[in-house]
C-alpha cells in the first residue's frame, strides 16, 4: 500500500469507529471535515519514514495506528487554534475553518474528540504488544498536553514574558519529535537517537511557516496569510529577514539529515528528509534570496 | 487513606505532572484552578467504592489512577461546558469559571490538557498490567470522545432534533458507567454486570442536577442556576414537574441498588450508594413535595 493510503486508511478506520450511530449528525461532519481532504500529512509520513527506516515492510498495525494518532492530534489543535479566541480563522487548507462551518461548539467538541480518538486508536491497537502500545501512549501524550505538548506550546501565547525555546519545542517541536520517537518505538527500536531529527525537521518546518506566512497570500497558504504580523507573534522572518530565514532553513535540514541514526533504511531516508525538505520551501521565496 | 484523601493525592500526581516546567505559569495555574478545591468527586467516589466491593484492599495504585482520570476528563468537561459559546457560565464550584479567571484561550488548553492528562495517568500506571491498563484507556475513550462520550452528548445540543436518549446516556450516563466498569475493570473483573449501577446512577443524578437547577439559586448551586429554562435544554422538571421528578429520582436509585451485582463487598456498596443518594437530594426539595 502506498504511503499516503496507508495514512488515510488508518484515519478512516478512526473516523469510522467516531461517527458511528450514535454520534449526533453534525458533529460527525464536524469530524470528518476537520480531518479529511486537505492535510499534507507531513507528520504521519515523518512517522511511516522512520518507521520504514527501522525495518517496517509488513505495515505492522501498530505503525500506522501511530501514524493515525499523530495526525489525529494534529488536526485537533488546527481546529482549536483557529477559533475566534486564538487566531480567529475562517480558511483552513483551502476551505472553511471546523468553527466557520459548524459554529464555535462543535469545533470545541470535534478538538476535545479528535484528542480521544488518538489515544483511543492506539490503545485499540494494542493487543499484539500491550507494553510498546501504553509507551507509545505516554509519547503521545508527552506532545499533546502539559507541560511539554502542543497544549503548553499554545499556551506560551497566554504569557507577558514568552519563553522562546519552551514555546517553538512545544508549539511545533513536539508532534515531530513525536513523529519520529514513535515510528521508531513502534517498530521496537530505542527512541532516542530518533530525538534530534524530529526537533530539527520541527524547527526548519517552524521557519518555513514563518516564511510562508510572510510570503505567501491567503489564496497560496489556503489559510490566512500575514498571521504572525497581525499577532505579533516571534517568528523568524521578523527576527533574521527573508534571507536570513532562508539560510537558517538550509543549516536546520543539514543538520536533520546528519542526525539520521545508523539504521538499514538510512540513505531512503536521507533522501525522503532532502525531498520533503525542497517542498516546506515556499514557491515564491526565490525572487527573495540573490 | 481515606478515600477522600487518596482522590485528591492522585489528582495531585497528574498536577503536578502537567503543570511542571516548562509550562508557562499561567495555563499551570488554570489547571490547578480547574481541578483543585470544590469538586464533589462524584464519579472517582463511585469507582472506588466498586473496585471496593471487587476486593480492593491494599489501595492498588491503578485502581486510584483510574478514579483520578475519570475526574480528570469530568474537570476537562466542566471548563469547556462553560466556555461562552456554552453555557457561558462565571461560576463553577462556588468559584470563577476557568475562563473567567483566565480568558477563553487558557480555558480551551486547559480543557484540552486535562483530558491528556487522563489517559497519560492511566498509560503512566500500565507497568504492572499493560493490558489491563488499555483497556481501561479504550472504556475511558469510549467514555469521553464520540460517538459514545461526553462530547458526543455536548454535541446532541447543536442538533434540531435530539435523540434524547442517546442525549442523556452520552453526556450525563457515560462518566458514571465508566466510573463502575473501570473500577470493576481495575480489579480484574468483567466490567459487564457493573453497567447497570453506572447507568442508574448516572440517570438519578441528571434529574437530581435537573432538580437543583429549577429549585436552588445560584448563592446555593455554586454555578449559574435557572440555566436548562434559560437555554431551553430537555430536562425533567419540565417534563415530569417537581414531584414527578422526586418519584422518577426514587425509582432510579431502588432500581441502582437492586442492580448491583454479588461480590465481597455487595452490603457496603448498597449502604454508599443509599448514602449518595440522599445527598444527592437537593436541600430545598422538602418544600414543593407533599
């Protein structure tokens, strides 16, 4: 099965089991809306890298559960970040906001349920391997919640004084290093090593968001453009300029490829990182860079 | 430990899990704001007092991580329901409503942190029972997320027409029959026969919370009260008026007590739960029943 099958195979079958009689109608199309059609799925496609990297060539179960839940996590913080409390957004991958389409509650309820779906399909993933599903568990609760996740990440935006590295490691970091942790213990593999590749693809996505932002309009980014100067949000282009950001960028990425561990899928995964690499680029920055 | 006791330390081990650094100082504060100081404890009571009955001795540290994560997801509940696009409530508790104290966004991630929070308690206690503990984690998502959960029968609320059934069951019912099967569960045994008990109970307290709402003001509610007439929500005082409720109340709870099944500690679970009852039993209620 292709990679991007598989990452929507698993997310059906979590939908599926979620808006399932009795749901209530709308909060079922709330739930499909917020997760279908549209995501790159650049998380989950980190996990099944990694994953494959480690040995994965039967598409063990547990592996794209990971992958599912990850994204599942991702798309409940995209729901709740765009309500009118936070960024106040109607656009989202290039259609309506979760909120805009469906009113403020059901976005709230459809976050708060997303967040349970990702948990509830690993631990229904976890008969074959009962002990890996509860630390995969923890990883993923570790990325979501406080105070390490992307719930803390948001909540930095709440503070006077913004704790930077706290608040990019949380807010972006932690799903990536998630993403990579996780497709790693999946396949029975030691976590750590995996660490630094997901912090550094995180913080090079981070900047590529901050240059895209910048950049790009609200019809190329499918969301609201110009964001962080509106919100005065630290961001990178800000803080170094285009050019600046550029080359922080290309140093990142260097640094995320040199840290792949020794592994039997190392080189296809050097290649996997470099190729996702070229697409967080935004199509436009070139007229920026000389 | 007194069960009061071992309740507030567990919810205490999940704080002070969440609200350690890094996590920026304000959404800490919101979290403990959320959980500490004011909430019955209904629901962890109730698991108790069954894994009691099952032949909970010796304090099992799964048996109080459970009870701490259905509380958990109850606090989580309760911030969000009170957010404005809610109830838009600025009392819970007998205090301000997290969003209140601390504006809507930190009550969003607040939420969203505390239902974390409850399944990393539980994935966090697995070490002794890894597969006892998923399965704890599958109930407790079956009891908070769709189509099934609490969210689920928030969700009812945004539809013209409600399953009323499925409205009650989800949104009150669903934490109380968690609350008996996964304290059953807990202990090893087959949460099945535990169902009825929870469902009962769950039942008896949405018309005793029904109750309180018609016939308390909010100085004694500690919440907003007159607030199923204000937003026009199924309730049975409307229905069955107040003595009608009192009866149906009645009913309920005989029929509670009768459902629980035989085990060690059958006499003394009857006695807590006839014990619950009466205060679940709203004060005022003597007055308009002849």
């Amino acid at each position: 099965m292709a990679t991007h099958e598989r990452i929507e195979t698993a997310l059906a079958v979590a939908l599926k089991r979620a808006t399932k009689k009795p749901s209530p109608p709308k909060l079922s199309q709330a739930l499909r809306h917020a997760v279908l059609d549209g995501g790159a799925r650049v998380r989950p496609q980190l996990c099944l890298a990694v994953a494959h990297a480690c040995g994965d060539r039967d598409e063990s179960e547990l592996v794209s559960a990971t992958a599912a839940a990850i994204e599942l996590i991702h798309c409940a913080s995209l729901v709740h970040d765009d309500l009118p409390c936070f960024d106040n957004a109607d656009l989202r991958r290039g259609k309506s906001s979760v909120h805009a389409a469906y009113g403020e509650p059901l976005a709230v309820l459809a976050g708060d349920a997303l967040i349970v779906a990702a948990f509830e399909t690993l631990a229904m993933c976890s008969a074959g391997n009962p002990i890996r599903a509860n630390s995969l568990l923890v990883d993923l609760a570790f990325a979501t919640g406080a105070p390490n996740g992307i719930c803390a990440g948001q909540g930095w935006e709440s503070e006077s004084e913004i704790d930077l590295s706290a608040y990019h490691r949380a807010k972006t970091g932690a799903l990536f290093v998630a993403a990579t942790r996780m497709g790693a213990r999946a396949m029975g593999e030691n976590p750590e090593p995996w660490e630094t590749l997901g912090a550094k693809i995180g913080e090079a996505f981070q900047v590529a968001d901050d240059l895209r932002d910048a950049l790009l309009d609200t019809e190329e980014l499918g969301k609201p453009a110009g964001q962080d100067a509106v919100h005065d949000r630290p961001n990178a282009v800000a803080h170094l300029g285009v050019q600046g950001a550029v080359k922080k960028l290309d140093t990142i990425l260097e640094g995320a490829v040199e840290s792949i561990p020794p592994c039997e899928g190392e080189a296809t995964l050097q290649a996997i990182v470099r190729h996702q690499a070229e697409r967080l680029v935004p199509v436009g920055v070139a007229r920026y860079v000389a």
